[in-house]
C-alpha cells in the first residue's frame, strides 16, 4: 500500500470511527452525493440540458473570463485559451484549448467546475455552453454562428482528439 492510499484509507477510517463511536456526522442523503456526481465525460451523456451561441458566449466571456484569460483568449493574468496542436511541439509544448484538450465536453466540465476562479459555480448552464462555444469558435473549432447545446457539444471535433489514447481498463 502506498503511503497516499495508506493516508486516505487512514482519513477515512478515523472518519468512520468518530461518526460511530462519538455520534458526529450522518451518512450522504442521495441528493447530496448526486449534486457531487457531475462528471461530464467525452461521449456527454452526463450533459444538462440548456444551450448557448458563440455570440451569447462572447458576452459572458468578456464580464466573466477576460480579466484572467486576455482578449480572445489570448492569455492574461492566467492561462492562454487559444492554441493550437503545433504548439504541442514546442519546448516546452503550449497546452491550451485549442492545442492540447481532446474533448469539447471536457472545456464544459472543467468551466463548469472551476470557472471563474474567483467564484466556481456561479454560472449557469446556458453561460456555460456559450462561453464553451465562443471559446471553441476563438479556437477555430466551431462556426461563428454556431449554438451548442447536450447533443451538439460531444459531436465536436477536437483538434488533438487523435493526440490521447483512451485506458482500455475504463469503460467507455
């Protein structure tokens, strides 16, 4: 056992062990472990409903993204959003939207989790999806005009999907 599985066993164990000898806790209500289950993985299936345009997605972008990420995604206090795979290449690579993520739902996911820093979970879902879909479109991923919503978002094409090789343990 390592001492990182050794360290969450022990923290689960104490956990456990103070919830029942000292009547402290409760177990998770269903509702509570589904509000936590929100992964969002490359086929979508898990996607909310809801949508969003590119033109919709520029405007959240510039109140709610642009003071960290720079115009168009070109980076500002924090990471870069624009790139592409060539950038891959360099030394050391460039790993942006565009250059390295192999599934636009991941760009969902990760906005909807982390974003904006200063205040997670504070957009909907329909903010969400346009601002996924303005920064696909900055990325030259997806058409100006384009509005994405559950059954669009999976169907788009990365450009380093080809990069990643999926672990043939997990099921897909």
């Amino acid at each position: 056992m390592s001492k990182l599985s050794l360290a969450v066993f022990l923290v689960f164990a104490t956990q456990t062990l103070c919830a029942q000898s000292y009547g402290i806790g409760r177990p998770a209500t269903e509702a509570e472990i589904e509000s936590l289950d929100v992964t969002i993985g490359p086929e979508g299936r898990e996607l909310p409903d809801g949508s969003g345009s590119v033109q919709e997605g520029a405007q959240v972008y510039e109140v709610r993204c642009k003071e960290c990420h720079g115009e168009s995604g070109a980076g500002g206090d924090h990471a870069a959003l624009v790139g592409n795979p060539e950038q891959l290449k360099q030394a050391p690579p460039i790993k942006t939207v565009g250059s390295f993520w192999p599934y636009a739902t991941t760009l969902f996911d990760y906005t909807r989790r982390a974003m904006p820093f200063e205040e997670p979970g504070t957009l909907t879902d329909d903010q969400i999806y346009a601002v996924t879909a303005y920064v696909l479109h900055i990325n030259g991923i997806v058409d100006e005009n384009a509005t994405l919503d559950r059954e669009s978002l999976p169907k788009v094409e990365m450009p380093n999907r080809g990069g990643f090789v999926r672990d043939p343990r997990s099921k897909p």
